[in-house]
C-alpha cells in the first residue's frame, strides 16, 4: 500500500505538468485575443502613444525613432489605408511571434513547475493585459526576437544558429534608429550567443563589428533627438489620419532632456514611485526564486553579468527621463524570463504531498491577483483579487 501511495504522488507531479502543458497554449491563445483587441482599441481611439509612437517618421527629417514610421506611412500610401491599421497587424504580428516562440520554449522544458508563478505574473504575459496603456510599444520587437533566438539556441544545430544571430544583429541598427531605446536592452541578445557559442578570437572581432553598428546607430538617434519644428511637421504628416496630437509620442521628440527630467521628477514624487516601484521590482523577482538555478547558470557565462550591468544602468539613465518606469521594469524582467529558458529545468521533486499542492495552488492565486505591474503616473501595484 505505502508502494501505491507513493506512486499515486508521482502520478500527481506528472499531472500537473501535464494539466500545465494543456492550460499553456489555451491561456496564451486567450491573451493573444486580448492582444488583438487592445491593438484596435489604440487604433479606433488613435492613440497617440500606442500607435502614434510607431508613427513617427522623416517627414520633418532625420529624427530618432522615425525609421519604422517612415516605412510604414510610405506603405500606407503605397496601399491606400490608414497607417494605424498598418501598425495593428506589425504589433499583433510581432506578439504573435513572442507568444509561439516562448510557448515551444515552455513545451520543450522537463518540468514546467518552476515557471508557474513568472507564467501568471502581471509582468510576463499579463502586462499589456492588465494595464494596456503600458502595452503595445517597441520592446515588444526585442521580446520576440529574444524569444526566437532563445528558440534556435535549444535547437542542436548551433550552426543555424550563429549565422541568424549574426544576421540579427546586422539587423538590429534598423530597430534602433526606429527606436533609441532598444539599444539599451542589446546586451540581453549577446548574453544569449554567449551562453550558447564558445567565444572565439573569430567570434569576438565579428560581434565588436556588429555592436559598433548598433552603436553607431544609437549615436545618430540621439544627435537627432528632435525639436519643435521637426515635431510640427511629423504632426501635420499624421493629420488626415487622425494621429495629431500635443501630448502624444511625436510632441514628446520637441520636449529637451532638461525639461524631460523636471516632468519626470515631478511625476515620480506625485505617484510616489520611490515608494512603491521597489515593492513592484521585489513581487517581480519572487516569481524568479523557483527558477534562480537556472538564471544563475547562465549569468554565470563569461561577460554575462557585466553585460547585464550596462542594460542596468541604460535602464536607470532613461528612467531619469521617461516617466514610464513600469514599462521600463517589463523591458527588463521579460528577457531575464527568456533567459531562464536556455536552460532546461529539472524538478526538485519526483512527488507532491496534497498539502504542498494545496498551499502552492493559494500562494499562486494569492501572488497572481493582488498585484500588477503599473506602467506610469500612479505605482500603486496593489489590487483587490481578480477586479
């Protein structure tokens, strides 16, 4: 009997992995479906952060951010439609791609278990969910290309790997002039190649040459950080489709660093974000405790962590200007998720005594609904359950 028993617990731990990998695909389907339908609220209602930002453009000259919008208002009027329509189907298109390629992450995992509290987080998936004006913005790119990359990474043909990496990273000046901002969150990208490929004397003089493109581009972004003018002209491009705005993204190019900063003050003592932004950060990595073996495996990679303190700081220095921070903290802890996912977890346990499970299954509700991660203006986390 005592046999019995303590194979009737093994079939436990295997069923809840099991009723996971079920529940996985259905939820992200479920999220993706939000998704959708915060990308054509934005759009309907023109927001000037969600889509205008993306709208930005060189209809007033070289700017930063203006490459993406650019190419896309020239296709708009290449296919007669309105540009936010455009940036709806690249915006559901690229968490599409986060989705699917995190889910056969998820699906390739030994045990799923560990990930649970970062998977019902309200700062992996749930974030443009629960507080959707923070959603839909340009890190989403950096996430889906993570995703993919961390996907090739498992692969066994490492070959494939490198040379897409490589042709990522060619790539990747592009999605800095279309925002500056992603240059920031770069060093997550070589962690991964870092992680997977023995750095050669080759290897090195290749991603130094790489790098100094992206940095090349970061430099032409903030030589053209924008001014009144060229912020009136994008402005007027935008105005048969309904973007113009005096508060949105494109007004945003005409506001200096210095003023940006005082803004940025003052929002931050005004919503209190010295107070509860750190309890923000600390609820966010309590979901990384379960899976810290994992994290730490891959920080343990030569240059892992000093890369990381460059996107630290990046991160910090930004913050001094955008009032954003929970945003900021979202850019930051998706891609440490995905890096949990190079590595294979194991389980601590082959059984689950029904008390374990029973208190496991309260805490995760308890930690999965009290809170979210709110992306500006006010950082009160705290929530009543499920409102």
């Amino acid at each position: 009997m005592q046999m019995a028993l303590i194979a009737g617990r093994q079939m436990t731990s295997k069923r809840i992995n099991s009723l996971i990998r079920l529940a996985i695909p259905l939820a992200l389907f479920i999220i993706f479906l939000f998704t959708i339908n915060g990308a054509i609220y934005f759009h309907l209602i023109r927001s000037p952060w969600n889509i205008g930002d993306w709208l930005i453009n060189y209809q007033g000259g070289f700017v930063r951010r203006g490459l993406l919008g650019e190419g896309m208002l020239r296709l708009a009027h290449m296919l007669e439609v309105n540009p936010g329509a455009i940036v709806v189907v690249l915006q559901c298109s690229i968490y599409a791609v986060f989705l699917f390629f995190a889910w056969l992450l998820l699906r390739i995992q030994t045990t799923l278990i560990p990930h649970l509290p970062l998977l019902l987080s309200p700062f992996i998936f749930l974030f443009h969910v629960f507080d959707r004006v923070g959603g839909y913005r340009k890190e989403i790119i950096l996430f889906s290309i993570m995703a993919y990359l961390v996907w090739l990474a498992r692969r066994p043909n490492k070959h494939i790997f490198e040379y897409i990496f490589y042709g990522v990273m060619l790539g990747y000046p592009l999605l800095i002039l279309s925002h500056e901002m992603l240059a920031v969150w770069l060093p997550y990208l070589l962690v991964i190649f870092l992680y997977t490929l023995r750095l050669t004397a080759k290897r090195m003089v290749i991603l130094l040459g790489l790098v100094s493109l992206s940095g090349l581009a970061f430099v032409m972004s903030m030589s053209a950080s924008g001014n009144a003018h060229i912020s009136a002209l994008i402005d007027q491009s935008l105005q048969p489709f309904g973007y113009s705005d005096p508060y949105g993204a494109v007004a945003f190019l005409a506001i200096d660093g210095h003023k940006a900063l005082i803004s940025t003050w003052t929002t931050a003592k005004d919503g209190a974000y010295f107070i509860y932004y750190p309890q923000a950060i600390v609820l966010c990595l309590l979901a990384f405790i379960p899976v810290r073996k994992s994290l730490a495996k891959v920080l343990a990679t030569p240059w892992a962590k000093p890369l990381l303190m460059v996107s630290l700081i990046g991160t910090i220095l930004i913050s001094l200007v955008g009032i954003d921070w929970g945003r900021f903290i979202y850019a930051s802890f998706v891609p440490l998720f995905l890096l949990t996912l190079l590595v294979d977890s194991r389980p601590a346990a082959t059984s689950y005594s029904a008390k374990t499970i029973g208190l496991s299954i309260l805490a995760l509700i308890v930690y999965a609904s009290c809170w979210y991660l709110p992306y500006a203006t006010n950082a009160f986390p705290y929530r009543w359950p499920f409102s």
